[in-house]
C-alpha cells in the first residue's frame, strides 16, 4: 500500500507540472534566472538549448477555449496550430525569450507567422530541417540547420555553447529517455497498472521540466514500479497511433479505457515515438544531433517524412504483432493533413494483416465522447467475439 502511494504520489507530481508547464517555467526562470525556450514539435533538439543553459519547453496546446486567436488563424487549421496562435494572442508565450523550430507544415508555418505578427518582439527562429531523407544534400543541411541553432541561441543566451556541454546534454537526455523507455517496457509486459493519462503526464512533463531534475524522479519512479509484481487483467489489448504535435485529450484515453481496454503500446508523439531515440555517442556533438534526427525516423517513421526505406505502416503493423496488442485506434487531429494523406497506407496495411483498428478523428473543442465512445465499444466487441470464435473452432 505504501508502495502505491507512493506512486501516486510521484505521477501525481509530473501531471500536475505536465498539465501546467507555464507555472513550472516561470518558477525555474525565477530560481535559476536564466532564459526559458519555446520548442514546436517534432524533431527539435531540446539539448542544445539546455547545452545554451536554457530551459527547453515544448509549447503544449492549451486547454482554454480558442478565442482572440480565431482572428488570426483559418478554421481549418488544426487545433494545435490555432491554440499556439490564440497564447500568442493572449499573451500567454510572453513567459519565453524565443520560440524556436525545426519542422513545418502549412498549418504550422501559418502559426509562426501570427505569433511573429501578434507579438513582434519575441524572437522567433525556423531553422527547417529538411523533410525528404534520402537526398544526398539532406545530412549537410539538417548538420547546417543545428549548427544554426547553436549561434542564435548562443546570441539569445549570451554564451559560448561548447562541444563539452552539448556532450553533457546529450548525456543526460539520453538518460531521461532510457527511463521512460524502461517503464513503456513494463506496460507492455504487463508488469505495471499506469494508464495512458498517467503515462501521458509522464512524458509530457519530460517536455517541460529540467532534465535532471526529470530523471532524478524517473529513477524513484521507475524503482518502485520495478518492485512491484505481475499485473493480469484480461482486458482487450490495444495500441494507440498517430497525434503527431500535440497530446490527445486525457479525458478522450479515460474513455477508451472505461471500455475494457488495457492500451500495451503507442507511437503518439506525447509518448513513445518522443522517447524512442537516443543521441549517439560521436566525437563531433552536432553530428551525432544530425544522426539522431535521421535515426527516429527509422525507429518510429513518420508521414511528415519522406524516406524509402522506412515507412510507417510496416512499423505499425509490426509494433502490433511483438507488444501482442489486439487491436489499434489511429488517433487523427482534424486537420492534419499528412496524416489525413497517409491514413488509406495504414488502413491497407493493417487490413492485410487483419489487424482490427478504428480511426478517430480528434479537436480541440467539443470532442463527442458518448458517441465515441460507442464506436470504441463496438471494435472490442468485435475483438472479443473474433478471439472467441478462434478459440471455439
């Protein structure tokens, strides 16, 4: 019982820092009095803002209601797009020193150009990673873009950012990641009882908070969900896919869970597919950041990408078969428009492979759960009734 509370406990602490990253930044900027940085999602890396001596903060979609920045940005940009656009308006990214990027998208690249617009003095800085891997001229300018990286925020910053402290960096991010990784393990083993909105709350505080302070209660977590035992619950195995830039609703993972599902697995960008790569260990530190950009997207591949010999069906259908989920739900934001493209490789994939899965369309507002709900009902009621016929002939 002690153990479990403790545990409690623990979670409890990273979701409420995860729930609210503001508090937390303005709270470590006034501690430390150094700089806070605003990342955008996906492939952004965070260690050679916190080589800087800054704080790298991934911006979350907010949970108000979109409401000044419905002005700025169409409606049918996606959710994640249109709340950045609607802090900006705000004044709610006024917390950062700079927001900095390195992917983009229509929506994405809109959002910037508001943000630029609605808060003219907060210096804002795309160094775009290109999207098609395996062009020859595509290492030399992603290895360029960090370089970039590394002088405008040595500029922001005030300091030399050294080989010496990116090395650092790299080191105890590569930590962090082996931690959360260690306990994404576990789920899928059956050994530990989080749910996704706990292991949700996990990696979004990852995105927020200083990193060795992240993973000095990673480590306490991590020891008591290695004490404890076995956990059998008979419910219908699930995998959960997509959601690239932002978190789907915790409410929504409730849900899908209070229908007899236990989810063993994702590749969500607010869970496995942020974790999943270490830095390698190079002697040049920015090669090996250039390295490891081109290495996610062979573990966890990507529509946002363009690469021959990694796609993401194949990764999906195979992550399926090995955690021994019985079944996927595509998460989709409205809007999204690579996904929305990819999805029909998905579907003939895991139709191939008669992989159960439902596809759920997600938004920022007025996400109908009820009905939803019935939907995630009726594919573990078809889950159920396939194993049982299996096992009956």
């Amino acid at each position: 019982m002690k153990q479990t509370a403790e545990i409690e406990e623990i979670v409890g602490r990273l979701a409420a820092i995860a729930e609210d990253p503001n508090a937390y930044a303005v709270e470590w900027k006034a501690r430390t009095q150094r700089k806070i940085i605003g990342i955008l999602p996906m492939n952004f890396p965070a260690e050679i803002v916190h080589a800087a001596g800054a704080l790298p903060v991934l911006v979350q979609e907010d949970n108000a209601a979109i409401t000044y920045g419905r002005s700025l940005l169409f409606e049918f940009y996606c959710g994640y797009t249109r709340s950045l656009v609607d802090q900006a308006a705000t004044g709610k990214l006024k917390i950062y020193d700079g927001i900095f990027l390195v992917d983009h998208c229509v929506a994405l690249l809109g959002a910037v150009d508001a943000i630029r617009f609605e808060v003219p003095d907060l210096p804002v800085f795309l160094a775009q990673f290109t999207a098609s891997m395996d062009e020859d001229t595509t290492r030399p300018q992603v290895h360029g873009r960090i370089t970039e990286l590394r002088e405008r925020l040595e500029e922001l910053c005030g300091s030399s950012v050294t080989d010496e402290a990116i090395c650092r960096s790299i080191e105890a991010y590569n930590r962090d990641r082996a931690l959360l990784r260690r306990v994404y393990e576990m789920r899928r083993l059956g050994r530990i009882s989080l749910s996704s909105r706990q292991m949700q709350a996990l990696v979004k505080s990852a995105m927020v908070m200083d990193v060795d302070e992240h993973s000095q209660i990673m480590t306490r977590l991590v020891a008591h969900l290695e004490a404890g035992s076995v956990h059998s619950t008979g419910l219908v195995k699930l995998h959960l896919s997509g959601h690239f830039c932002h978190a789907p609703r915790p409410e929504l993972l409730d849900m899908i869970e209070s229908c007899g599902v236990a989810v063993v697995d994702d590749d969500v960008y607010t869970g496995y597919r942020y974790i999943s790569t270490d830095v390698p260990h190079k002697a040049d530190p920015i090669t090996a950041l250039t390295q490891w950009y081109f290495d996610r997207n062979d573990n966890v591949p990507c529509s946002t990408r363009a690469q021959k010999s990694a796609d993401w069906e194949s990764y999906l259908a195979n992550a399926v078969e090995k955690n021994g989920a019985e079944g996927v739900i595509v998460l989709v934001a409205k809007f999204c428009e690579p996904h929305m493209l990819y999805y029909p490789e998905l579907r003939k994939e895991l139709h191939k492979r008669g992989i159960p899965h439902l596809l759920i369309e997600t938004e920022h507002e007025g996400l109908a759960l009820e009905m939803l709900k019935t939907r995630v009902e009726a594919l573990i009621e078809g889950i159920r009734r396939s194993v049982l016929s299996r096992e009956t002939a």
